[in-house]
C-alpha cells in the first residue's frame, strides 16, 4: 500500500507526473490520468497561450537531460476549463503555475481557488525565460509573492522550488515558508542554466539561449535528496515534501523515501519511456520495500539512518 497524502488530498499512490513532459494538451493529460500515475501534473501555465523557445529545445543525455523548453502552454484559462474533464479522470489534479509577475500569478491562483482542482503548485522556478531570473533564488520576492498568494482561497498552496547548494538558503527559505500557510513544496526543479557541448559540431546541443538550459535526470538525484533531506528537518511535519530528480526505478523512490519525501513526480523517466513508468516503478519500489519488510511508505520515510 503505497497511499499517501499531500495537504489533505489521499493520493493512491508515491508516484505522480512531474510538471514539464507530456503534460500540456488535453491528449497528453488524459494519457497521464489512464496510468498508475497518482495524480495528473499539468504543464506550468501563464496568462496566454505560448509557442515556447525555438527548437531544438529537449535533448535525451546519457544519465538524464538538458530542455529549455521556454513554458509552451494553452494559456491558463484553457486548463482551468479542462478542469471538469480533468476531475472525471477519477484522480487529483494538481495545476502548476507560472506566471511572469506576482500580479499575473494572483489571478492565476485565485481563478483556480473557484476551480475543483486539487492542488495548486506555484512554479517560483523557471530558468528558461531569457531575461527572468527565477523566483525562488530571490528570497525577498519569495517572501512577498507568498504574502499576495496564500489569502486568495482555502485550496492549499504549494511552490516548486529550485535547487540550493548551500545550507544558508535551505535555512533562509525554510524561514520564508514557515511565515505562510504554504502547505507543500515541491524540489527540485531542475538545475538552471546548464550548457552541454557537442565537441563534433562544436556547438551546443539545444538552441535557446546559447545553449543554456535545466538539468534534469540521474545528474541531479543526488541534489534532489539534499533538497529533501533539508527542507524535511528544517519543516515542521505539517508541510509534505514531493521529491523530484533522476527517479527512474523503484530504488530511487526508495531513496527519496528515506530522505522524508511524501511522494515524488517523475519527468524526464516518463519523457523517455512514457506512462508505463509509473506502474513499473511503482511495482519495483514494492518489491524493494517488500524484501525489507515495510509495507507502508511511513515505515520508512524520513527514516535515513546516520552513519
Ligand atoms: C520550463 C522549465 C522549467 O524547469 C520550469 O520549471 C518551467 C518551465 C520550460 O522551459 O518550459
């Protein structure tokens, strides 16, 4: 029994879609909502319908992948009028935001506070728009987003975070949240303005940019699970942590487990092999937690061992 439970909603299961591959048309969302996914992630929406960056945008790696996919999206009102179809597919839906300033994601999350989406996921993490920074690695914008944010409506909040790489910002956004009714987060986004050279052409692989785009994939678990690991001891348990980053069988859901996930999404294992995933890893992670004796993920969570 792998049933979890993220701000009051009962999930199924560990395993959800990770907002970004395959997640964006009504097409692919149902493809999501008729899998063992527990949940269906939309695609980070903004105001208006976008077209994204110019291709190539999404390159497969060896132990991951590099995108700069530029948010290509339907706009926000068309999910919020995908929402009943959405609901009908019989699981949570969770909608990610993303807009371009705090007065675009007010209207945003208050227009899906009248919706019967389940959650909602404000995406502070981005790295992919030329000339924006990413919200999340500018604590005061943090602190002042949340303020407009939480008070538009009873349906919980949560952000997705960006990576950090040191114990001042895990403590100093620890800090942030907890002023909040933020009632989960989600970490990591991908690792922002990476650069991947092909020495053949001599050119990069991906073309927005320059050539700089997120990490994703294998590369990035172990920043995953720092990032989980910290904000679940700096969190009070009432805040659920989803954990993302290079999941691909069930030993790194596992792992992300141990580090005090509540459940994890997957995305550049689901843009490789597509919906199957989740079933698979689902069954492997079973099996793993099966040959230690647990049979509920609250056997094992947040339960890493000190060496
Ligand atoms: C995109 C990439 C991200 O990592 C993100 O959080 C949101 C959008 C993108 O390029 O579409």
């Amino acid at each position: 029994d792998l049933s979890t439970n993220i701000a009051g909603v009962n999930l199924s299961s560990y395993l959800m879609n990770a907002s970004g591959p395959k997640c964006t048309t009504w097409e692919e969302l149902e493809v999501i909502g008729q899998s063992a996914s527990s949940a269906i992630v939309t695609k980070s929406c903004t105001m208006a319908f976008r077209e994204g960056n110019p291709e190539p945008r999404y390159s497969d790696l060896p132990l991951g992948s590099i995108q700069s996919m530029g948010l290509p999206n339907l706009g926000y009102k068309a999910y919020l009028e995908m929402v009943p179809q959405l609901k009908a597919l019989g699981k949570a839906v969770v909608v990610s935001i993303s807009g371009f300033s705090i007065e675009d994601n007010i209207e945003m999350v208050s227009a899906f506070q009248n919706s019967d989406v389940d959650l909602i996921e404000v995406n502070f993490s981005c790295p992919n728009i030329p000339g924006k920074a990413q919200v999340a690695y500018d604590f005061e914008q943090v602190e002042t987003a949340l303020a407009a944010l939480t008070v538009l409506g009873d349906k919980p909040i949560g952000i997705k975070l960006a990576p950090y790489f040191d114990m001042s910002h895990f403590i100093a956004m620890a800090e942030i949240l907890k002023k909040f009714p933020v009632k989960f987060i989600t970490c990591v986004n991908s690792i922002g303005n990476t650069l991947i050279i092909d020495p053949e052409t001599e050119s990069p692989i991906i073309k927005p940019k320059g050539g700089f785009g997120g990490l994703c994939g294998d590369y990035i678990k172990p920043i995953g699970l720092a990032n989980v690991r910290a904000f679940r001891e700096l969190l009070p348990e009432s805040v659920q942590i989803i954990g993302v980053g290079g999941i691909k069988n069930g030993v790194d859901a596992f792992e992300y487990l141990l580090a005090g996930a509540d459940a994890v999404q997957i995305a550049t294992c689901f843009e490789k092999e597509g919906a199957v995933c989740f079933e698979r890893i689902e069954n492997e992670l079973k099996a793993f937690m099966a040959q230690k004796g647990y049979t509920k993920l609250i056997d094992a969570k947040g339960k890493l061992k000190p060496l």
